[in-house]
C-alpha cells in the first residue's frame, strides 16, 4: 500500500493545503483527495511541481507499506 504524506511535508514547511493547490496549479478538491490517497495514481507532471514548492524528494511524500502490516 502506498500512503501519501503530504501533510507531513505541509506541516514542515509550515504551507496550507490551499496554497499548494494554487501555486501548483490544481483544484483544491483534487490535492485533498491526492492528500488522502484516494487516487489511483499521481502525473509525474503534478509530483514534479509538488516536489518543487515544498522542496522535498518524491520519497519524502510517497511511502510504501506491507498491507499485512500492523500498527504495535
């Protein structure tokens, strides 16, 4: 499964989730549910442009887990 850390980076660089929809050019409601990974899959296009105004790695944002994992 892959999760979606957005948030973390968003927190860090101390941005809203609406600034970074309108600098890098996508509606709100298409970050959020991006955010909350509730897509299929993400354009390099878009994952270039949110690497660069949060200045951070694709594996900053993007994190791979066993779906057998559990939280202890």
């Amino acid at each position: 499964m892959i999760i979606v850390n957005i948030d973390v980076m968003l927190a860090k660089r101390k941005m809203s989730v609406t600034e970074l929809a309108e600098r890098i050019g996508i509606s709100l409601t298409n970050l959020s549910l991006l955010k909350n990974g509730r897509v299929k899959g993400i354009r390099f296009e878009t994952l270039d442009k949110i690497c660069e105004i949060l200045k951070c790695q694709p594996g900053d944002l993007l994190e791979w887990r066993d779906d057998d994992e559990t939280d202890e």
